[in-house]
C-alpha cells in the first residue's frame, strides 16, 4: 500500500499488525544510573550515564544485546510493513545520481552514487577550457551500471582541502 497525503499513518502502521501478546510482558531494558562528577571551568557536571563511553564493557554491551532483543520482540509483528515502507523509500530515490558540480581550480567536482553501491564517490573532471562552464552531465551509458574513470593520484585539491586518493576518481 502505498502512503498518500490522505493516508493516516497510524492506520497504515495498525493494518496487518499483530504484534504478541507476550511481547507486551518483556521487560524494558534499563541502562544502570551510575553518577559521576565532572569539573570543567569550574562547571559541575554529574554525568550518570559516563560508563557508556566503554564500547568494549560488557556490561553495555549486553545493555545494547537486551535493547535489541527487546526491539524484536516488540517489533516482530511489523516484518511486512518495514518491508513494505522500505521498499516505498526507496523506489522514491534515484539510486544512481549526481550531485551539483562545482568549479574549482580546473575540474569540476561532483559526487556520484550507484545503484547497488552503499556510498558515493567523490569525483572530479577536467574542464574543457578557461571559458567552460557546462556542467558535466550524467550519460545515459553511465547511468546505466558503469562507472568509468581511474583513480586519481594526486592527494591535494586546490590546496584547501587534504583528501586520500582513493577517495577521488578522475573522469575522462
């Protein structure tokens, strides 16, 4: 189903939703209140989640392992709905796209994303001239699953901003 303007979401949330009863007698999982004391510029702060800033405890871990558990739980009846809302999402992105380009020092830089690629790539193409200011633009051969270009090699752009280089792609 998809969601219009006139589509309550709570309907929509309730529809095919059946969550367990016995979800609803888990307990909340409750992070422990432990206060500690901070002074900073003669400021006191008393902090009683600080024992979260250990990743590695197992006492959050198992905290973060019980918070999850809990989420299933309670979640379990909505497994087709956050298919579908998913699936909703993202037949509404274009997968494959580029951002504005911009001019600077010689190339154009852009972002492009792929379709099936988690992340974009930063990217960057050789203006035509000293008088050439049209964008470079998405060709429908690219589009379509290809990526061309090499890695670039140099590891400066206009000497403001310090990137690696596999972080930047040429495009010719």
């Amino acid at each position: 189903m998809l969601m219009t303007d006139e589509t309550n979401l709570t309907t929509v949330l309730l529809q095919g939703a059946d969550k367990p009863s016995a979800s609803r007698d888990l307990p909340v999982p409750q992070a422990k209140l432990e206060p500690h004391r901070r002074t900073a510029y003669g400021d006191t702060f008393i902090d009683p989640y600080e024992w979260m800033r250990d990743k590695d405890s197992p006492e959050l871990q198992r905290l973060v392992r019980e918070e999850n558990d809990y989420y299933q739980a309670r979640t379990a009846g909505f497994d087709g709905l956050k298919h579908k809302l998913f699936e909703e999402l993202k037949s509404r992105v274009d997968e494959t796209d580029m951002s504005v380009p911009t001019r600077m020092d010689g190339y154009w830089y852009f972002v492009r994303t792929q379709e099936g690629l988690q992340y974009g790539v930063q990217c960057r193409l050789p203006i035509a001239g000293p008088d050439d200011w049209d964008p470079p633009q998405i060709k429908a051969s690219d589009a379509a699953g290809s990526m061309p270009g090499s890695r670039s090699s140099s590891t400066r752009i206009s000497n403001r901003k310090a990137m690696t280089s596999s972080a930047w792609a040429d495009w010719t």
